[in-house]
C-alpha cells in the first residue's frame, strides 16, 4: 500500500503521543517546526494541532518554530492563527495557540507589530530571528552597517520591542533567536539584549555544544533556552544504521543526556543550574 498524508499524518500523532510523555518531564518546553508538518497538507496542519493539545495537557509550552513575517493584516493574521484571537461573527474560531512564536525581522517595526499587539492581547511570547545556525548566516547577518553589523541592528531592535514588556522575572515577553552554533555572537549578543530570552538552535546535530551556550545564561543560570531537535528525535539510530527497538527509551536517554551536560557546562562556568 503506498503512503498518504492522511496516513504519515496519523503516524506523526502516533509518534508524539507516545513520546511527550516521556519528555514531559525533563523539558519545559517543545518547539514543533511547522514546515515538517506543513508540508502534509491539511492532514499535517491536523497533526501539528494535536500535538498542542497534548503538550497542554502534559504541562509543556509549546513555540511555534513557523519564523512568520508580514506587514498589516497578513501580520495580523500569521498572530492570531498561532497565538490565537481568530473570530468570525463574534465567535472565537482559533486554532489551539502556542505560547511562543519565532518571527523574522525583515520588515521593520511596522511588520514585528502586529506581533507584539498579539503577545500584548493574549499573553504569549516572541521569538525573532537575530543570528541563526545555518553556515552562511554570515552573507547577510554579518554585513557591516557603519560601525555596527546588520545582526547587531536588529538585536538592538529586539531589546527596544522587549523593554515595555519586561516582566518581574527579569526578562521579556519579546526573546531573540540565536544560533548555538555561534558562540561568540552568543556573548556579544547578549550584552545588547540583556531582557531577552535566548533560543538557541543548533545544539547537537548541528554541532553546538553545552559550552558554547553557557554564555546566553545570566549569573542564575536563566534567560535562555536550548533546542536539541535531530540529536534527540532520532536517538534510536545507532551510529551503525541499526536502530533501537525500543525508541521511546533511546529518546528520553538523549533528552537527559542534554539536560546533564547543559547543567555541567553551567557549573564550570560558576553559574547555578536552574531547573
């Protein structure tokens, strides 16, 4: 029988509904890339909002990795559709809301506002694009500006968005996205965003490692978050090609793994592990 996406869709819920409780409690937090489920179709959109659903219901946040940008209504509307607040005729139609969504900056103020309007109305968070994992982040991200660099601009962008909406943690509802696998914009970065919650992708697979991320961590050893996405999703692929019987286990274990070495890399930086 040859595969739909009705059925690789059923699959993916399959998949995650066996797993997330196993993750539910060592991580805070999951971060479903929607093109993966995109690219099913209409089963796939099915897919992702179960996924949110049962992430609720085991007490994980969710961040919608959609990297989403526009300007005006479209804006308007990429929000409402991920962080909720779609109505027709007086009634609330939304889709299950994520609790975070990772937009890009390109447009401007005029295009990050409709964003920020939709944290400010439902309570969620930002996640904009500052420097990202890829190799060739630098072609654009690193252009000079004057004195300044082009990622150097949109991080002060980012703290200026943040700064009205910093709670009593610390922090703000407004964070930056940063790659792991560039330690040392992690530091400088972090001296112009100061309020900003840190994501940072690129830890495992793509060759991040628990020591070049400790520098996005305060003195409380908070303000930022890891991603590991291929280095614990497919943890039951042995080195060989072989795989795991048991899968649910190999994930957890690489979940763990992450969270020790995380915390180690922490302590020999003199900065406590918070949990």
């Amino acid at each position: 029988m040859r595969p739909t996406a009705p059925a690789i869709a059923r699959a993916v819920i399959e998949l995650h509904r066996r797993i997330l409780p196993r993750l539910a409690p060592i991580v805070p937090i999951v971060k479903p890339q929607l093109a993966f489920f995109e690219q099913l179709g209409a089963p796939g959109i099915e897919a992702y909002e179960d996924l949110v659903r049962r992430a609720r219901e085991l007490g994980l946040l969710v961040i919608a990795d959609a990297k989403r940008g526009d300007i005006g209504t479209t804006a308007d509307a990429y929000a409402r559709a991920f962080l909720g607040g779609v109505a027709f005729h007086g009634t609330d139609v939304s889709p299950p809301p994520a609790d975070a969504l990772t937009v890009q900056p390109y447009f401007g103020t005029d295009g990050v506002q409709p964003f920020l309007d939709a944290c400010d109305r439902t309570g969620g968070g930002l996640f904009v694009l500052a420097k990202t994992s890829n190799p060739s982040a630098s072609e654009i991200q690193d252009l000079p500006t004057g004195k300044r660099r082009v990622v150097d601009v949109v991080a002060e962008a980012i703290a200026r968005w943040g700064e009205p909406r910093v709670a009593s943690c610390g922090y703000s509802s407004v964070g930056a996205v940063v790659g792991a696998t560039q330690p040392r914009d992690v530091q400088a970065l972090r001296s112009l965003m100061p309020r900003a919650i840190f994501l940072l992708p690129g830890y495992g697979a793509q060759g991040g490692t628990a020591d070049d991320v400790v520098g996005a961590f305060d003195a409380r050893g908070r303000g930022a978050l890891v991603v590991a996405a291929r280095s614990v999703y497919f943890a039951y692929r042995r080195n060989d090609g072989s795989e795991v019987d048991d899968f649910e286990s190999a994930v957890e274990s690489a979940a763990r793994a992450m969270t020790c070495e995380i915390q180690a890399a922490l302590a020999r930086a003199g900065k406590p592990c918070s949990t």
